[in-house]
C-alpha cells in the first residue's frame, strides 16, 4: 500500500511547552489509523499540522507527497474533517449547509445537487433536509457535520473525537459509518480519540500517545505481542483433575509456570508462544485429563493503553 501521510521526527511547540515530541509514523491508503491518548496528549495538535493549519516547529510532514505547511491549501483540497464540536451553520438548514460547503469544495453545479441528496439520504437525513440546524439533536448534529467533511469525496479524512457527547446509539451509527468508509469505501481515515473500546473497533492500526510522545505503534495484535511476549493459557475441565497436575505440567517444554485455581477446578498456564499450547493439551489428553475448555487470554486494547500510560511496559 502507498503512503498518504509520512510525518518524520515531528516537534511542535507553544513557548515552552514541547506539544508534540519527536513523532514518527506513516499512515497507509485505506488504513484507519488511531490517535489514542487522554487530553493533552497532542491528537488535536497533531491532526492541524497534518492539515496545515499549524506549521511544526522540527520535523518533516508530508500528506500526499504535499508539505501542508507550504501547501496547506492543496492539501486541504484533498482532505476532510470532522471536530470535536461539528462546524455548522444553525440558523441554515440541513441541504443549504451542504450546498454551502460544497461550493467551498468548488463542486460542479451539475453535481452539487446530486452529491447532496446522496449525503442526505446516506447519513438518514433526507426528511428533515430542509430544518434548520439548530431543531437537530446533538446525534443528528454530527452526521450532518460528517456529511459536510464527506461532501467532496475526500480520499482522507481526519476525525477527532467523532463520538464525544454522543448517547450510545448516536454514537453506534457514527461508528458503523467510519467503519463503513474505511472498509468498503477505501477512504484513509485518521482517528483521534480516548474512546479504547471505538478504537479497537475500527482502527487497523494505533499510535498510542502521551505528552506529546507516541508510546507505542502498530496493530492490537503487535502491541500484545511486544508487551506480553509469552501466553496465559486458561484450561478449564469437566473432571476435577489432580493439583499435582501443576506440577506435571510445569515440566514440559515450553511451559514457564502454572498454577491450579481451586475455585474453578481450572489450570492456568504460562507458556513461551502459542506454538506449545498443542504440544501441552495433547499431554493432559495422554495423561487422561477431560478437557472441556483451552482459552488463550487475549489482551484488550485497553490492557494494552493502561500499560503503556502506567509506564508498565
């Protein structure tokens, strides 16, 4: 996959204060990408210096092989975005608010209207296309101000905290949306959220920062991986086995502790990659253990962000 955004060595600072710090990533086409980190961290900073509205203070940025602190015009041409708070006209309605912003985009006139409809009719907005603004719930709010960064069809689009304030099944709709353009649409979509649970939804890959630093880089399953580099392997039986089995087991290779929990008649074991968990339950089967359950532990992505904020990792 091509490169849409390289950014190398990133610093930008306000007086004293060092916003962003030494970043380095790149974000691929058709990729959605996560921003995660709490407030402060340099999400936001870091989404206007790719779109130029911020120059850096060191570092090289390119978004579609563009400098947006020179070509800040050209870049944002290319490019959608979605704030926090949805950039709209209230007292405008829904229709004229997308008629308005695609002219902005230099849209054609012959497809202006077309565009508009379909935006409507994609976010569920057509019956109240012609209400002002200001009537819509807070929901609605935000899938019109999704629809105006999508109006121009813009190969990247930058979304910062898309779900924020929203009620469970706004934000549900918001999060199939972003899945759908990422998945099927094959738009780049940059994610800048604190919500770990959204992110491990939809994002393919994450960069995980603090105080303008990223901690940590890549895809859930490389992140578990570099932190926790062997495997808890949960055994559940349907015959009570013998507490000596822990030791037993403790003795095969590849295995480095276990442990036999009383309460659930279960065997917990700690083995060096996954590759000696079939070697292990073919030795219980020998051994003339019942086998009812082998459940590897998968990390979340939560596990995993608390970690690297803790300074665990």
């Amino acid at each position: 996959m091509n490169s849409i955004v390289e950014v190398k060595n990133l610093e930008r600072t306000f007086g004293d204060h060092k916003a962003l710090d030494d970043l380095t990533f790149t974000v691929q086409s058709g990729e959605v990408f996560g921003l995660l980190g709490p407030n402060g961290a340099g999400k936001t900073t870091t989404v206007r210096v790719l779109n130029g509205i911020l120059p850096p203070s060191a570092g090289n940025v390119r978004v579609f092989d563009l400098d947006p602190a020179t070509h800040g015009e050209s870049v944002r041409r290319k490019t959608g975005v979605l704030t926090e708070t949805p950039a709209l006209y209230e007292r405008l309605s829904a229709r004229e608010n997308l008629e308005f912003f695609g002219t902005l985009h230099e849209l054609p006139a012959s497809e202006l209207n077309t565009r508009v409809d379909a935006m409507l009719e994609f976010f569920e907005l057509t019956s109240r296309a012609k209400d002002k603004v200001e009537t819509y719930s807070k929901g609605m709010k935000q899938r019109l101000a999704l629809a105006r960064a999508l109006i121009h069809k813009p190969p990247l689009l930058f979304l910062d905290e898309p779900t924020s304030g929203l009620d469970p099944e706004a934000a549900q709709q918001v999060d199939d949306l972003i899945m759908n353009l990422g998945r099927t649409d094959e738009q780049t979509v940059i994610l800048a959220t604190h919500n770990l649970l959204e992110a491990q939804r939809l994002c393919d890959r994450v960069a995980i920062m603090n105080k303008g630093k990223i901690l940590a880089l890549g895809t859930l399953q490389e992140l578990s991986k570099k932190l926790w580099p062997v495997t808890w392997v949960d055994i559940l039986f349907h015959v009570k086995p013998s507490e000596t089995l822990a030791a037993k087991i403790k003795m095969q290779p590849g295995v480095i502790q276990a442990a036999f929990d009383r309460i659930q008649d279960s065997l917990s074991v700690q083995v060096e990659n996954n590759d000696v968990i079939p070697a292990m339950v073919r030795y219980l089967v020998e051994q003339g253990e019942s086998i009812l359950k082998v459940n590897p532990r998968d990390y979340t992505l939560e596990d995993i962000y608390f970690a690297l904020q803790a300074g665990d990792a």
